[in-house]
C-alpha cells in the first residue's frame, strides 16, 4: 500500500482541526475519483474540550454545565461514533483520514485495526493493554487507556483515537466518559510513572503502529502547512495564523456521516 502522510499539526483549536479533518476528506474524495490521493494521520494538541458524538442521547454530565464553563471547557457536538469524552494537554489525539476502499469498506475491520495500533503503543513501554467485549478503544485492569470514534463520509475515515499519555486526568471526572457510568479513565503517566514517555515519543509510536496496521509502507511526516494546502481546494478554508511545524459555553460543529 502507500505511504501514510503524517502530521505534527501543534497547537489546535477544536474547530479549526475539524475544518481541515473536512476539508482533507473533502480533498480526499476528490482525488480518489481522478485514481491519485494520499491518506493522512493528524497529530493535533488540543485545548481542553469536551466532546459529543453521535451516540449520544443526553450529554452525560457529572457537574452542572456551570462548572464545565467555569473551567473553561468548550462543549462540541460532533459526528463521529462514540459518546462523550475529553481532549486536552497530554492527551495523544490521531486523526486518520483514510480511504475505506483500501480497506475492503470495512469499517469494523479499520476500528479493530486501530485498536490494535494502540495496544501496540501500550506494549512498547510494557503496559498490558486489552479490549473489553462490546466497548470500543483499550483497557489497563478495569480503567479506560484510549478512546476511538470514527466517522465516515463517503467512505473516507475522520476523526479517530484519544490516548492517554500524560493528560489531567480530574477533567474526566466531570463526564461519564464514553457514556459509560462508573468508568475511570488512567495514563500512561499513571500507569508508568518516570517512566512515562514523552508525548513526541508516543506520537512517533503511534504513527508506526498506525500505519502498520492499516497496511501502509511507511509514514512520511509532513509540515503543518502541507496539509493545509493539500485541503486547499476545501471553499473558503485558510490556514490558522500559526508557524508550520515540522515533527522527527457550547458550540454544535455541523459535520455528517455516511
């Protein structure tokens, strides 16, 4: 298969990394319909935000809406699978936007694959990871490690996984993360103590996983800006004001899946 194009994109608001997750899919369909294209893996560095994807009935929180804002926490709705979670600092969050028809338009395959790549990443610093029957992402003993919820449209993969590196772990206690009351989410901080990776280290770990298991040759890390110019031909989207970087209160985001 080809190469996975990657990306350290650095700090990332919520929004504008969903803009370019839609422009790249965008860009993506296009170009598979004139046979050329290329698949990516977005590394973002979020603020803190909560998220609410689709399988979501009634947004699962432990404190009043008050305190979420006071600690300034944004709420976005959002398409992908999956119920609500947290993103923030420390957190290792991949966006793969990929092509299903390489894939055999599977997408239970490509989420288990996924799932896969993260139980890669635990094991690299020994941690004994594992899935649980019926619940999506992986598992250290009874506490969530990562998280993964995928949306597609037209058969092109965005949004995707959340692992815990060293994220402040008191910010899930103000959801029911995942929807799944009772469920307390670790790290790799946690779990590894000085001995916790870097984030840049997990982010490189996570990216050769990713790409082993979806089948790619080898990844190629991108600027920044190469993205963003790849999603160029999205309408109206412009880069964030922000230097390219290299690697080695509620808001509904309108976004649809197919």
């Amino acid at each position: 298969m080809s190469t996975l194009r990657v990306v350290d994109l650095g700090p990332t608001s919520y929004r504008d990394g969903l803009r370019l997750q839609e422009a790249l899919v965008r860009s993506r369909v296009a170009a598979r319909e004139r046979g050329e294209g290329a698949d990516w893996l977005l590394f973002p560095e979020h603020p803190p935000v909560l998220t609410v994807g689709r399988s979501t009935r009634d947004v699962k929180l432990r404190v009043p809406r008050e305190q979420i804002e006071a600690r300034g926490l944004e709420v976005f709705e959002v398409a992908r699978g999956g119920d609500i979670t947290w993103h923030g600092p420390g957190q290792l969050v991949g966006y793969p936007i990929c092509d299903l028809d390489a894939h055999g338009h599977d997408l239970h395959r490509f989420l288990r694959e996924l799932e896969q790549a993260m139980l890669d990443v635990a094991a690299r610093w020994g941690i004994e990871a594992r899935r649980v029957t019926g619940r999506t992402g992986i598992w250290a003993g009874e506490e969530k490690l990562a998280s993964i919820g995928v949306a597609v449209r037209r058969w092109v993969t965005y949004h995707g996984f959340a692992f815990n590196v060293a994220p402040n772990l008191s910010d899930f206690e103000l959801i029911d993360p995942c929807g799944l009351t009772g469920v307390h989410m670790t790290s790799m901080e946690r779990l590894l103590g000085t001995g916790c990776p870097c984030l840049a280290e997990a982010r490189r770990a996570a990216a050769e996983a990713v790409a082993n298991r979806l089948g790619f040759s080898n990844c190629e890390w991108m600027l920044a800006s190469e993205a963003w110019k790849a999603a160029a031909g999205a309408p109206e989207l412009t880069a964030p004001a922000r230097d390219a970087r290299p690697n080695p209160a509620s808001n509904r985001v309108e976004s649809s899946a197919a």
